[in-house]
C-alpha cells in the first residue's frame, strides 16, 4: 500500500473540536499522522450557500492496510461523530475521504482512488502539498505541487495560524 492521504472537513457545529476529535479517531486506527495547517474556506458548492465556512486539512500515513478497509475505518470514525446524509452537500459534522492510497487505482461503486476531483479543489491541494507535495499522482503523473499549480479554483483558503497547538 505506501502513502495514504485522507482530507478532513467540517461546516457544521464545533467545527475547531470536530477536526481535533476526528485525527484523534484517525490515530487510534492507522497510528501517528502527519497533519498539515488547517485552512477556512467557503462552501465550495453553490447548492451549499448560507452555509458555515468550512475547516479543512489533510493527514497523512503509511499503512499496509487496503483501501476499502481505510475505507470502513473513515466511515465508522464519521458515523461514531454522528454525520449524516440527508441530501447531497449538506452541512457536515465530518467529512473524510481517501484522497490516495499509495499508487492505487480503483473505480467501483463503492470507491474511486486517487479522489477524482482532488486537482479541482484548493481546500484539499493546499493542505495536501503542505505534507506530500512531491507526491506523484498515479493517474495524472504530475506532484501534489505542480496540481495546486495548475488548479482552476479560485477559491479563498485561510491558514488558520496556531490550529494543533492550542
């Protein structure tokens, strides 16, 4: 397996306490990550306006764990926080998704590896390159960096200054 990156996002309630109790969930089960900044960032969809800003950051592990158990295991941590689906981009309590795991590549029902708008969304290349920005992605050939590079999203994305230390 290798390099796994998931992306953490929260716009509903304590979204600072979110965050925080999500990677500690996430540690008990793969072990240490690495944590980039977290950033603010507006909804990203239209259909989400009137919305709280979201927080977001991305981790990072190694793991020889398969994707579809990285899988159950960012489930189980959503659900135990208690997010729901209600209707396509609802306000989430949690929202984590596998960005990459290694060099899979997997397109199914259940999952698609690497995350297949990653390169389109600044609240995931941001972060994301703060921890692994010579990643290569294994689908596009091109790093982590050159993506945040070339990304078309013009949103705004605010490092939140101090986040993990207090």
């Amino acid at each position: 397996m290798g390099l796994t990156a998931l992306s953490i996002g929260s716009n509903s309630g304590e979204r600072r306490r979110n965050i925080l109790t999500a990677v500690g969930l996430l540690e008990k089960e793969f072990g240490e990550l690495k944590k980039s900044p977290v950033y603010e960032t507006a909804p990203f969809y239209e259909s989400q306006e009137g919305q709280e800003n979201f927080l977001n950051c991305c981790v990072s592990f190694q793991t020889e764990i398969s994707p579809k158990e990285i899988l159950k295991k960012t489930q189980a941590v959503e659900n135990k926080m208690g997010r729901e689906r209600p209707y396509p981009n609802a306000p989430r309590v949690i929202d984590i998704d596998i960005v990459f795991a290694g060099d899979e590549i997997i397109a199914d029902e259940k999952l698609t590896l690497p995350h297949p708008a990653m390169q389109e969304r600044l609240f995931v290349l941001k972060p994301l390159s703060d921890i692994m920005g010579s990643f290569e992605h294994p689908a596009i050939g091109l790093s982590v960096s050159d993506l945040l590079f070339e990304c078309p999203d013009e949103s705004v994305v605010v490092k939140i200054k101090n986040f993990w230390e207090g």
